[in-house]
C-alpha cells in the first residue's frame, strides 16, 4: 500500500510538469505575452539631467590657463628659427 502512494504521488509530479510544459508550449503557440528577444533593463530617461556639464575649470582657472598658453605660444614663435604663420586669403 505504502508503496502504491509513493507511485502516485511520483506520477502526480510527473503530470503536473507536463502540463506546465504543454502550457508553455501553447502560449508559444498562441503568441502569449512575450515573443523574441528579451527586454534588456530599462534606462531611466526621466531622471537624466538635461542641465550642460560644468567643465571643471573655474573662470580663474580658465584665465590663468589661457594666459600660459598666450606665452608658451609667444615664447614659441620667437625662438630663432621658428616658421611664421600666415594667414590665408579666400581670395586666392
């Protein structure tokens, strides 16, 4: 008897997963819910900043560079040998 519930309670199991099966396969079928590929996760659009990124440098700071850069190009251009710029006419 012990023996006939343990088969049982086997074949109930085995039933049970081959209707889950059977009903996946028929929502495949029917075209269910989701088809294709997999949605990947989603992007929050709504929190993005929309406000420009700083670029780090203080007006200061964005002085001081330009003025170093003003003499390392004067430094540059009165070093003996060096080529001149010229400008280019658009009327050449």
């Amino acid at each position: 008897m012990a023996k006939l519930v343990i088969d049982l309670d086997a074949i109930i199991v085995q039933l049970e997963t081959q209707k889950d099966a059977i009903e996946r396969a028929l929502e495949a079928l029917r075209g269910g819910p989701r088809r294709g590929r997999p949605p990947g996760p989603q992007k929050k659009t709504a929190a993005k900043k929309t406000a420009k990124k700083s670029s780090g440098l203080s007006e200061a700071g964005r002085a001081k560079l330009s003025e170093a850069m003003k003499k390392r190009w004067s430094a540059k251009q009165t070093k003996p040998g060096a080529k001149k710029a010229t400008k280019k006419t658009s009327s050449e």
